[in-house]
C-alpha cells in the first residue's frame, strides 16, 4: 500500500482540498484509495494530533481500515503536520509504523505560498486560538525562518503545538535529505482549479472532485472585524475577572491597534527575506511537470 501524507500547509487551503476528499470518500474507495471519513471537520487532525506526540493508536487503526477497505493508497491529511518538518523523530516513526503495517511506498506532501502573504493571513487565523503579536511573530520569523507556539489552545484532542514554516528551502531541504524520503511540494499559486490540485491529479482522482465545497466550510482568511473581535476576546480571558479587565482593557485596545496596523510592514520584510527560499524550494521539489488539470464542470 502506499501512503500519501499531506502535511498541509497552513492557510494553503488545505481544508477546501480536505473537503474535496472527504464528500468524495466513497467514490475514492471504490478506486481503492482511502481518504477515512470524517463526520465533521474534514482534516484528520484526531490522527496528526497524537502522532506529534507519539502516539500511533489512531494513525494504526486508519492504516488497519485502509487495508480491510482493500485500498491500494492511503492518504492522511492535516496541516497540524507541518510540525512533522521540524520534529524528524515524528516523521521517522510515521514512516516505521507505516512500513510496519504492510506500507511499501510514502509520498511526503506540502503546499506552500508567498511568505510574506502566509505572513498576513496567519496572523489572522491565530486569532481563532490565541493573541498573535505581529512584532512577536516578526522577531521569531526573521531569526529563525520558523514560528513555533506550543500548546495553542486547551482541551481534549487539542493540538500539542504548531510549526508554521517560512525559510522552506531551508527546512524542506533537510527534510528531504533523508534517504529514500520522496518529497513533493507545490505552489498555492497553482491554483486553477484549487490549490493542491497536483495532489489529486497524481492520483488520477481530478475527474472525481469536481463539485466545490461549500463557501463557509473553507476556511477563508478572517476579514479584519472579526479578527479585532476574537483577538479581543482572547485578551479578555487572559485577564480573567472584571478588575483586572478595568484595569488593562485601555492599554489593550491601544496594544490590538498597533498589532493591526503593522502586520503589512512586517509581512513586506517576511517577504522579501525569504521570497528566494520559496522560489527555489517550488524550483527543487515541485510538480510542475505534471498534466494540465482537469477543471470544474460548469453548469
């Protein structure tokens, strides 16, 4: 059997492929690859999860349903994976538990985009989870070419930390460097029909997804206002009780002001420092030389 692990990106519209894949999972059975079925979010984070942290029971029991399913390829899908690129004990024993359970061939996959953009609508999508200071995520970025937080939110099933990559010859070159690894990266501006559409095409699966997903199930970038708005009520349970609320709550509308007002600056420079790593890391590793994609029907 053969393994296709997505590992994402993040803000790659890995969810509108997930989608594609997941409303399509019957039909992709009965060509023998398995996409697992997820009843609600369509990313198999409830596997990645505890894979970054050791724990294969699920990503087992996904490999022991491929193969009662007959299925000739797995793929397991969750941008949560990108931390796979900076923790190489993970990605080792992915590769062992699966050679383990029968799987012969692991195909490595990554979209990426224009650092300075990823800069943007990141920032945006921490909202979600956290406080995201943009000179904070500057600072980090430009040492390191990587953002790390651990433990971006609580709770049961929650994911342990993420990575979100920007210097990616860098790391994505020293990823691949392990012998036998096969490495595909593609570029989110290869967007017609859908970004990561080479990733369906190497399957021989394009003519299967062509219904879109639905609008509100994709994830788009947060627009500003509801940004402020969770990014506020982030704040807001970080201060706890009223008083302390009071006390702060000026300071913080000033602070949320200026994170705002700087995320293109910084995002300009995030750019311009690692556009040439992009380039060269679609040049190195990318799909360009695949088939012209086949495109939605219209109707």
């Amino acid at each position: 059997m053969r393994l296709i692990v997505h590992m994402g990106f993040h803000k790659t519209a890995s969810t509108h492929l997930q989608e594609l894949l997941n409303h399509h999972s019957a039909a992709l059975a009965e060509r023998g690859i398995w996409y697992q079925h997820q009843a609600g979010y369509a990313a198999h984070h409830d596997t990645a999860n505890p894979l970054l942290v050791g724990d294969t029971g699920p990503f087992e029991a996904m490999i022991a349903a491929a193969k009662a399913a007959g299925a000739h390829t797995m793929i397991l899908s969750s941008e949560n994976l990108e931390g796979v690129v900076f923790n190489p004990e993970i990605a080792l024993l992915i590769e062992r538990v699966a050679a383990d359970h029968g799987v012969v061939d692991i195909e490595w996959h990554a979209v990426i985009r224009a650092p300075g953009a990823y800069f943007e609508s990141l920032h945006s999508q921490l909202s979600w989870h956290t406080y995201a200071d943009s000179l904070t995520m500057f600072t980090e970025i430009m040492r390191k070419g990587v953002l790390f937080l651990p433990e971006p939110h609580d709770g049961p099933g929650a994911t342990p930390y993420w990575f979100f990559c920007f210097d990616y010859h860098a790391f994505l070159a020293g990823f691949a460097a392990m012998p036998g690894r096969r490495l595909f990266v593609h570029d989110y501006e290869d967007r017609d029909p859908y970004p990561g559409w080479r990733i369906a095409d190497r399957l021989g699966v394009c003519d299967l997804l062509v219904e879109p997903p639905e609008e509100e199930r994709c994830n788009h970038r947060l627009p500003r206002d509801r940004a402020v708005d969770f990014f506020r009520a982030r704040l807001r349970e970080a201060a706890g009780d009223a008083a302390t609320w009071a006390i702060v709550r000026e300071a913080i509308e000033t602070n949320l002001a200026a994170n705002l007002a700087t995320v293109p600056i910084y995002a300009e420079a995030v750019g311009q420092r690692y556009h040439a790593s992009y380039l060269t890391a679609i040049e190195q590793f990318g799909c360009s030389d695949q088939p012209e994609p086949r495109r939605y029907a219209r109707g």
